[in-house]
C-alpha cells in the first residue's frame, strides 16, 4: 500500500507520457498506477517464463515487448511485439575485434580460449566445477578467462599464477572477450542468453536453479531446443560436464552448428524496435 501511495506521488508530479516497467517489485506499483490512470504502459519482459508481476500488468499494459517467441499462453496476443532485448552496441559487431582481443587478453593466437562466465556477483557452483577441471583445461592447451565475480575474486585469484589462466572479478571489455572467445560457459540471465546469441560463439549453458520461477532454464531451454546452444544443469555437472565438454572442444561441425544456429535468434535492433513501440505510444 506504502508502494502504491509513493508511486501515485510521482506519476502525479512527473506526468508521464508512457510507463516503462521490466517486471519485479520496483515496477509493479509504478505501472499499476499509471495504467489506473490511462497512462500507456510498456511491459518488456526478458525472459521466456515471466514472472507474476509481469503477467499482472499485461492484462492493463498498451504493448508488451519480448525476447522469446511463445509466450501467448502467458499474455495476451494481440499486444505482444517480439523486439528481443537490449543489449550493449559495443557486441554487435565483434567479428574485427579479434586481433585486439588477442593483445589485450595477452593471449596466443594459435591456442583455443575457454571463456567462463558466472554473473556479475559471481557463480559458488560454476567457480567450484571451473576450479576442480582448471588442470584439465591446461593440459588440454586450452587458455581460460574465467569471470569468478567480487564474492569469490580472493578466493581464486590464485589460479591467475598460471600462464594459460586468467581469473577476474569483473570484465570491462565484453566486447574483446566476446571476440577472442572460442567457447563460452555461462549462466542463462536474460541478457547473458540474448549478448551470446549476438555473439554467435558455442555455447554451453549452466542456468542458475535458485531464481524465480527456475526461469533461467526456460531462457536456456528456448536456445537448446533450436539447436542453438548445449545445457547443463547444476544438478548433473558431475555426471555430465567432462563428456558435453570434449565433445564440443573436438567435434568442429558441431561448433559451427550451434554457432549458425545460435546466431539466428539473435535480435540486434532489439533497443530500436522497443524505441519504436514507445514512440507510437506517445504520439
């Protein structure tokens, strides 16, 4: 109620033309109002498997913007506008950048590189599996760049001791990593699932369990299903991994495969198409 009341306040001193909300508790009130007050409202929803919030406020909101086809059992049909999501422009073409992304990392050019990516606050799951197969790896003449995130950074940064390893926290240049990359392991967030498919590189996906409504999954899930990308689940990684994995780093019809495949979901005008929607709103 406190919410509700805080968000009448300031949609009655802003006066907003369009509402904007991506789902979760920050935005539920502030659409809730604004669509009793026959303010437009855009619903940009993610993720494959939307959250209550967003399912809420699609019976009321003007348009619903999404990334993954399908979702009419969540929503109704006549307001979804498939755009994709937002994505940093620094990845969209990163098919030139492999030279500098070379010098930067202060790779060698003629070794496979392993990218490992677990969030931005980091992965306990993925760290624990990236440090029990770190060896195998090397001996494998594989170089990894492995994003540990801020919580585990001191715990693991001395792997970083080995040539053919680099453990950080945080990377700023996503765009060169994207590009020196020759496979990606990753969490399945909204955003990560729809960079990678931009970037076009094999993919394998370990989505997170402890999320709403287990929607990392899904977000993998509508990626394996076209062949775009192989899955692991948490789960089964100690059964799994080391089978999935050589055979992605030895089987080159099956890279370019998921590579192909992946590439055609990606959306690279998602933050223009959303634009659009919003200015006709307006107007």
């Amino acid at each position: 109620m406190s919410s509700l009341w805080k968000s009448r306040q300031i949609v009655n001193n802003f006066k907003p033309d369009v509402v904007i909300g991506t789902g979760g508790f920050a935005s539920g009130p502030l659409l809730q109002i604004a669509n009793s007050a026959n303010i437009p409202t855009v619903v940009q929803e993610q993720n494959s498997f939307p959250g209550i919030t967003n399912k809420l406020l699609s019976k009321k909101a003007s348009t619903i913007c999404v990334a993954y086809e399908n979702l009419e059992r969540f929503f109704p049909a006549n307001k979804i506008v498939l755009t994709g999501n937002p994505v940093r422009q620094d990845i969209l073409d990163i098919s030139n950048k492999r030279t500098e992304a070379i010098e930067y990392f202060n790779l060698k050019v003629e070794k496979k590189t392993l990218l490992v990516l677990g969030g931005s606050l980091g992965s306990r799951r993925i760290n624990q599996l990236i440090e029990s197969k770190i060896f195998d790896f090397v001996a494998k003449d594989i170089q990894v760049i492995w994003q540990c995130g801020k919580f585990y950074i001191d715990e693991y940064r001395h792997y970083g001791d080995n040539k053919n390893v680099q453990v950080m926290a945080f990377i700023d240049r996503m765009d060169l990593v994207y590009a020196a990359a020759d496979f990606v392991i990753s969490r399945a967030g909204a955003s990560s699932v729809s960079e990678l498919c931009l970037v076009g590189k094999p993919v394998i996906f370990i989505p997170s369990p402890n999320v709403a409504e287990d929607h990392q999954t899904k977000n993998a899930n509508a990626i394996v299903e076209k062949n775009g990308a192989l899955m692991i689940k948490e789960s089964e990684l100690e059964e799994k991994f080391e089978e999935v994995f050589e055979n992605l780093i030895s089987d080159e019809s099956l890279q370019r495969k998921l590579s192909e495949n992946i590439k055609r979901l990606a959306k690279p005008n998602a933050t223009k198409d959303i634009v659009e929607e919003i200015i006709k709103l307006i107007k």
